[in-house]
C-alpha cells in the first residue's frame, strides 16, 4: 500500500500565452495525463498548472512544484522555441541545480525522424536539489503527437523499438534521486534499470482485486 511518503507525484506544467488566457483549449495536460495514466503502473498523483509565457512565472511555478508542492517529476510542454516568447528552456536552467542534456539529445533526435525543423528546438533537463528532496524537471515538445513520440519512442508496425523515448531512463533517474520506485508497462514504455537496482514486479490494480 503507498503511503504518503513514498507517494509518487508528478506534476504538469502548460505553458501557452494563449491557452492561459482562454483563446483555445490546452491539449498538453490532456495529452500528458492519457499518456502516463497509460504508460505507469505505480499509483502517482498528478499537480496541474496552465500558465503564461513569463520567464518569472515558470520559475515561481516549477520550484513551488518541487519545495512546496514535493513533486518527484515535472514535464513541461510549450515554449521551447527561438521565439522572443519561448523562455521555458531559460526559466528551468535557472531553476535547476544539475542539467542532465542527454534527455534534450535524444528528444531532438526522436523529433528529427520527422521534422528538420527540430534543430531548432532548446528543449532541456535538469535536476532541481534542495536539503530535503530533488525532482527532475524536463521540457517537451507542445504537439500530443510529439509529446507522445517524445516519451514513447519509436516503433515499426510490428511492435520493435526502433528509436528510444526518454521515457525509458525516467525510472531509474528518480531511484538515483531519491524518489519512489516507479514502475511502467513495458508495452508502452519499458523502464530501464540496471540487474542490481530491479525490484520484483507488483500486480496490477485489478489483480489485486
């Protein structure tokens, strides 16, 4: 049974000019949220925010969601771009104790299978630390489509992972920063963890039924 302390909380942070302010419906949250709920085995509790494209703001944002908050991961989707606006990639490096770039590597590479234009993407990871916890913060891509390439990977028709999604080292990096056990449906998204760091697997919730 999870208790409070080893509860896994991931929080989901929107950020759009426009979405904010009521001139079209949010698709990121949506989008996230289906994809976790789906991809995750472990119970977790989500935080949700939708929020402007100010500097200031996602800083306030992100760190209220790891200090106050305890959130053990936060996806961001929205304001990666080069545009004057897209300061989302600048508001988490500012916000972060340790940047962790392969995860910024690999979802240009995962997005480049598509689109040349993913050169000009500055999407970024980092490790927020404070005394008490640390969370991973880690920027997507605005698209549902491409947040959910960018997780997932890539597959051919029958299944076969072609290109790895970030999701698969997800696991393992929040073991390593103290956060709860995570486990997910390999179907989806198979975690990777090293031999010496695997937990016997826990049933799903209705085989506990």
């Amino acid at each position: 049974m999870t208790t409070i302390e080893d509860e896994l909380i991931i929080g989901l942070v929107s950020i759009s000019d426009r979405a904010s302010g009521g001139v079209y419906e949010d698709l990121g949250i949506p989008a996230l949220e289906s994809w976790l709920s789906a991809a995750i085995r472990t119970p977790f509790r989500l935080e949700k925010r939708l929020i402007p494209d100010e500097r200031s703001q996602i800083e306030n944002t992100l760190i209220d969601m790891v200090d106050l908050s305890h959130c053990h991961l936060i996806l961001t989707t929205g304001g990666t771009g080069p545009a004057r606006r897209d300061v989302t990639p600048d508001a988490t490096l500012s916000v972060g104790t340790k940047e962790m770039p392969g995860f910024g590597e690999q979802m240009r590479q995962i997005s480049l299978q598509f689109v040349p234009t993913a050169i000009l993407s500055r999407q970024v990871a980092v490790i927020r630390e404070t005394p008490e916890r640390a969370a991973l913060i880690m920027n997507l891509p605005g698209q549902p489509k491409a947040i959910k390439e960018t997780l997932e990977g890539l597959k051919d028709a029958d299944g076969v992972q072609l290109v790895n999604g970030i999701f698969a080292a997800v696991p393992y990096c929040i073991d390593l920063i103290g956060g709860p056990y995570m486990e997910t449906d390999p179907a989806i998204c198979k975690a990777f963890r090293p031999k010496s760091a695997l937990r016997p697997a826990q049933p799903l919730p209705e085989e506990n039924t």
